[in-house]
C-alpha cells in the first residue's frame, strides 16, 4: 500500500517547506517519502546557469517527480500571451490531458509503504472549484494509493477574524471539492516563541508587534498575551467547560492560560482558529462595521452547519506538534494497517 499528502492551501502558506520537513522527520522514523511537484511555477532547485538542464538532471532539485519536466510555464507565457495566473491554469489543464504522464511516473518509481508528498500551487481556485486537483485525487484512487489533503493557512489568518473566517471558508470548499480526508493545520507557529516569565512564573507568547497590534484590537487581547481581560473568555462559564464532553475544547485553554505553565505558542493558535461560532461572530461584529452583520451572520453560520473545519498548529521546531499531526495524518490514511505484526517477543 502507498500513501499520500496532497499539500494545498494559499501561497505563501508553507507548502513546500512542509514537504521539505516532513520528508526529514519520516526518514528519520524510517519511512520512505518523496516529493511530486504539481506547481510548474516552482523556483525551487532551477539551474540559473545552465537553462538547458533538465529539471530532475539538476542536483539541487528536490523534487522526486517535477511537472516541470511535462511543462514549462514560461514557454506558455511566451506562446500563449498568458499573464502567471492564466499560464498556470493552462499547465493545470495540460497535466489533466496528459495524466497518464504521472500514473506512469508514480508507478514505476515509487513502491509499497511509500509515502507521496504532493506540492501544489498556491492558486486557490485550483482546489475550491477547479477539478485539477480533484482529478489528481481520483488518479491516486486508480493507484490505490490512500490520500489526506491537508489545507495549510499560515499563521498570519489568525491575526484578523475575517481573514479567519475567509480561510476557513476556503478550507470547507477544498473539503466539499475533493471528496477526500481532511485535515486543516495553521503553519509557521515556530515564529511565535514561548518564553517563561520570571515575574509570575507563567508562559507568555512573544509574536511580532504587527500580528499582536491586530490579534489584540480583533480579539480583545491585551498586549502581554493576558487572556484574563478577554472578551472571549469574560463571557465563558467554566462549569460548562467542564461539563463538555468534546474531544478538543479551546475554551478550557482559554480559562487555564495563566495558571498552566506548559500552554505553548501551538495551543495559542489552536485557541484563536478553533473559536465556537458565537466567539467568532463576536469578534467579527467589533472588527467589522455594522453594515457587515448580516453576511458575518451567514458565514458563521454556513461554519456551524457543517461543523467540519478544525485547525491543527504546527510547529516545526517542536517534535510533538509533527508527530500529533503526524498521529492525524496516519488516521486519515490508515497507514500500518495492512503491514504484517511484527513477530518478536
């Protein structure tokens, strides 16, 4: 059995450096992983000297099977008079006409207990509404290869609640889209460091003044990270925290923030993107003029009835923010569950 991850999400988002980690850390536990390059706009590894090289013949390319050497976008540019958008879209639709290019790449290189990291581009349309990437998910189903999409939103969504709602808007349309498991994850949480105070021996989180100008006026947090004056957390009661039976409660993060000492920079952006329904609409409402009421209405609620988007933090820093993702991840694809036991005693 091969497996697979279909990276998505915006640009700019950290696809491709998940690739490039998540490829370390598996080799390092012993699993075999490559990376398939679907985004022929990708600079990464092209020969500046040397135009004629082919793209897997350069040594620097870190691409195991590269759509670069199906497609050259800026020969499309050039022929078609396509601006970057529309030159993407065309190599999207002549990967589409010429699939059988990589069915045969991937099953000739790459064999049992492989795991398939599938860097995308960054263009959303390619996954909300395009059947690119549903066309890619249906080939790695002709291969039996089981697949997880994981919809990456780097963490600067979380600096503002629209720009929250909007990703995660985009994430439930990838989900609808593909038809295929799931898991949403905020990126670059390693930029946001976790440093103990020494006043009152708990954790605060540093992040750029930028972010935290925003995340504060947006969510009403004050500037040292206190979640004691959240408006958020001023309107909880903690008998129903503990009453609730969910698997995953932000809520109850929020009321334990100042006295436990092992919340971290990750379980602060879980707490911000993970907020129930109410909790958003509120902060929409104080973020957003009046006149926005009723659509901040709609979306929160078109959230709620679907009740599918949650948001995983990674931290690449941290081994125990990739392997819970990691732990997720094998879920979603059932990886092991077909391996023989293992025969010691």
């Amino acid at each position: 059995m091969r497996y697979a991850h279909l990276v998505i999400g915006p640009a700019g988002s950290g696809k491709t450096t998940y690739c490039r980690v998540m490829q370390e850390h598996f080799e390092s536990i012993g699993r075999t992983c490559h990376i398939v390059n679907l985004d022929p706009a990708s600079e990464e590894g092209m020969a500046q000297d040397d135009t004629n090289t082919s793209v897997n013949e350069n040594k620097l390319n870190p691409y195991d099977t590269d759509i670069r050497d199906l497609v050259n976008i800026g020969d499309i540019i050039s022929y078609s008079k396509l601006g970057p958008n529309g030159a993407l879209i065309k190599c999207s639709e002549i990967l589409q006409e010429n699939i059988d290019w990589l069915y045969e790449e991937i099953e000739s290189s790459y064999g049992d207990e492989t795991i398939l990291l599938f860097d995308t581009p960054g263009q959303i349309e390619l996954f909300t509404h395009l059947s690119y990437v549903r066309d890619i998910v249906s080939l790695l189903k002709r291969l039996n290869i089981n697949a997880v999409a994981l919809f990456l939103l780097d963490v600067s969504f979380l600096g503002d609640p629209s720009k929250l709602v909007a990703g995660s808007l985009a994430g439930l349309a990838a989900m609808a889209n593909l038809e295929t498991p799931h898991v949403n994850v905020v990126t670059k949480c390693d930029l946001l460091e976790s440093t103990k105070s020494e006043n009152n021996k708990s954790y605060g989180v540093h992040v750029p003044s930028a972010f935290m100008d925003i995340t504060s006026s947006s969510y009403g947090l004050s500037n040292n990270m206190s979640l004691k004056h959240s408006n958020i957390t001023k309107s909880l009661d903690k008998n129903d925290v503990e009453n609730d039976g969910s698997k995953y409660n932000p809520t109850k993060i929020y009321s334990t923030y100042n006295q436990d000492s092992t919340f971290s920079a990750v379980d602060f952006c879980e707490v911000i993107a993970n907020q129930n329904p109410d909790e958003l609409l509120s902060a929409l409402s104080a973020h957003l003029p009046r006149k926005f009421q009723k659509l901040n209405e709609a979306y929160v609620q078109m959230l709620s009835d679907f009740n599918l988007v949650s948001f995983i933090s990674l931290n690449y820093n941290d081994p125990d923010s990739i392997e819970k993702l990691i732990f997720q991840t094998d879920i979603a694809i059932q990886f092991g569950e077909e391996a023989e036991p293992m025969m010691k005693f």
